[in-house]
C-alpha cells in the first residue's frame, strides 16, 4: 500500500496552477529589468547620486536572498498557501510604496520590501511542485516553468523602455503592484496547500535549525545545489557584463543589444523546451552531465576566443547565445535533483538553493568589472571559472551514498 508520501509526490499540477507559480517566480526579475531604463529620471526626480540610485538594485537583490532564507523554513511548517498569500499581499503593499515614494531613503526601504516579499512567491513555489512531483516529472515541470520564467528577461526590459517614457518610473511601479494583484488573485483561485498536515514541522528555532542542518548536511543536495547555483553564477558573468562588451566593445548600439539580450534569453526557452520533451525518456541526471559538460566547453572556447581571437565578434557572441542556451540544459534537472534528495525539508531546500543562487549572483558582477568595459578576458575567465566549478560540483553527486532521504521515501 503506498505511503501518504508517496502518493503526494505524485499528484498532477494543472496547467492553471503551473502558470500561477510560473508568474510567482517571474515576478523577481521583472521588478530586477523593468525599472532599469527609469534610474537616471528617478535620480533627478529624488534628487539623489548614481550610487544611491544602485542601492535601490542592491537592496532588492539582499530582500529577495533573505525572503527565501527565511520563508522557506517557515513554509515547511506552515503550509505552502498561508505564507504564499500574506507575501504577495505584502508585495503589493510594497510597490505602492516605492510607487510613492518621496525620497531615495524612503524607496531604498520598500526596495528591500519587495524583495523579501518577491522573495516568498520564488521559494514557495519551487516547494509546491517539490510537494507534488518526484523524479522525471519533477524535472520536466522545472524545465516548464524555466521556458516560461526565461521570457521575463526578454519582455521586461522592452517592457520598460517602452512604458518609461508615458508612465515614468513610478508608473513602472504601478504596472509591477498590477501584476502582484494578478499574481494573488491566481494563488487564490489555482493555488491549493500541497503540504500535508502530517508532513509539517513544528515551528520553532530548534526545528528550523534540525531542517537546516539536513538539508545542508546531504550530500548529494549541496552537490546538485552547487552545480545550479555556479552555473547560474556563468550565465550571470554574461548578463553583468554584456552590456559594455556588447555596446562599449563591439560598437552595437543600445537597441542592438536590447535584440541579442532578448535573442540569448530565448536561447534559454528553446533548450528547456528540448529537456522538457526529453525528459522521460532520458534521466534528468544524464541530462544535466549534458549540460554541464557544454557550460564547460563554451567556458574554454570563450576564453580561448578572447585570448586569440578577440576582434571577432560574431565568434564571441555565438559563443554567448551558447552560454544561456547550455544553462537551459542545467537548471531545471539540477533543481529537480537537488530538491528531490530532501522532499520532507522542501521549503527549507528551495530556500538554501535560491539563495546560493542570488549570493553568488552578487558575488560575480565585481568581478567581471575588473577590466572597466575595456576588455572581455575578465568576463570570460569568470565564466570559465564558474563552468569548471559547477563541473566539480556535479562530480561530487556521482558517488552513492548508502542511504538517502529520496531512497527512503521510495522504500516507504
């Protein structure tokens, strides 16, 4: 007879709800692109320098690590549904405030705000398809939900540039409290709790401490966790740094750029569509070797382009649409498999990866600054970096252990 959990892990998650936890986890980096064209006008119009105008970007960034490190555990004893709810209440909360906000100091704090509050919808959502699915079918519902959150990137800067001028920045605002309103209204209507009453934890610190020393003392998660999250770190060299080898290097102009950034974006889309029909037949593990192996060998042929070859610019570019392509290949299967190793401490799990995820994502661009947009090599040694690091981080998950937590769910 199958177990509770068991039977749990293996309910269907309708298209309707699919979209709504889509738009939950689409929703950080549109409020990340959607305001960037409006950060010189909202410097004139608060009054305020450059560098406090970047705070609004580093603030959002810190809210949306914290907001999954801390809701993550929670929803492990709270449910799913509750948590989702209050968040994206407080989201909306949030960007009225930066909407109207009357000074830097003042939007700085709503910043943060919407960040943590960004932050509840990305982790939660990841736990719900981990509360519902295993295996392969976890990994084709990532691989969805990465085609569809990967159009985000290429709509939201468009998006911008395009409302910026009849709306303003604070318009901006007002379009993202919109899609909060959306995004409620969807967990209302398609979004149910997915976590069992017996598979919560109480909640109090030494529980929430017990989940996170589980989560992190696996093995095999930490190993799949690392491989997404560095791999993330590649993809992430690419996009902090595009804007000044693309432009200041190259020569293309801003509108060109916006084409090739929006064109490497849907390189994304079309790989995850291809792990998404391949799923099933060929084991996420596999799939995921495959993808790492390519981030690797675009890390040395771009290293290799800007070292010999540094004046052709179609090579480097090519090599850049492989990139974000190859990731397509790695963050959906690495998530499922990460996730599938500790399917009691889903939410916890889901907040150690994202983390990982935006920690290394704050870690990268001053690094890939190093050259000061006069140079590709600091940008291709960072990918390079990121590549051989994933690889070995993917390498300590081909050992066995004796016993996991996935293994013991299936013999349940």
């Amino acid at each position: 007879m199958s177990s509770p959990e068991v039977v749990a892990v293996n309910r269907a998650i309708p298209i309707p709800m699919l979209l709504s936890l889509a738009l939950l986890s689409a929703i950080a980096p549109l409020a990340i692109d959607m305001y960037l064209p409006g950060l010189p006008e909202l410097g004139d119009d608060l009054h305020t320098s450059p560098s406090m105008v970047q705070l609004t970007l580093t603030t959002f960034m810190l809210g949306l690590a914290a907001g999954q490190l801390l809701m993550g555990p929670l929803s492990d004893s709270l449910g799913r549904r509750r948590p989702l709810l209050l968040g994206t209440v407080l989201l909306i909360v949030a960007g009225i405030g930066c909407a109207l906000a009357p000074s830097i100091e003042v939007l700085i704090g709503f910043r943060f705000m919407q960040g943590l509050t960004g932050g509840i919808g990305v982790v939660v959502a990841r736990a719900v398809i981990a509360d519902r699915t295993s295996g392969d079918r976890s990994a084709k519902l990532f691989s969805i939900m990465m085609i569809i959150t990967s159009a985000a990137p290429v709509v939201a800067p468009l998006l911008g540039g395009a409302l910026i001028g009849p709306i303003g920045w604070r318009g901006i605002f007002v379009v993202l409290v919109g899609l909060a309103v959306v995004m409620l209204v969807s967990v209302l209507a398609f979004v149910p709790e997915t976590l069992p009453t017996q598979r919560r934890h109480t909640f109090d610190a030494g529980t929430v401490a017990d989940n996170m020393r589980a989560v992190v003392g696996n093995r095999r998660y930490l190993g799949y966790t690392a491989t997404f999250a560095v791999g993330f770190g590649a993809m992430f060299a690419y996009i902090s740094a595009s804007p000044f080898v693309i432009q200041d290097l190259m020569g293309f102009s801003p509108g060109a750029f916006s084409l090739l950034f929006a064109l490497n974006a849907v390189g994304i889309g079309i790989a995850g569509t291809i792990n998404t029909r391949l799923v099933g037949r060929v084991r996420p593990e596999r799939m995921l070797a495959v993808g790492v192996g390519l981030l690797v060998t675009v890390g040395v042929a771009m290293l290799l382009t800007v070292l010999l070859a540094p004046g052709v610019h179609w090579l480097l570019l090519t090599l850049m649409f492989c990139l974000t392509s190859s990731f397509g290949f790695t963050a959906g299967n690495a998530t499922a498999l990460a996730l599938g190793q500790v399917h009691q401490r889903a939410g916890s799990g889901s907040a150690v990866l994202g983390t990982s995820q935006f920690v290394i994502g704050a870690i990268v661009p001053p690094l890939v600054g190093i050259g000061g947009g006069t140079s590709a090599t600091p940008m291709a040694v960072v990918v390079l970096g990121c590549t051989l690091l994933s690889a070995a981080a993917f390498a300590t998950t081909l050992r066995r252990d004796p016993c996991t937590e996935t293994e013991v769910l299936a013999e349940s």
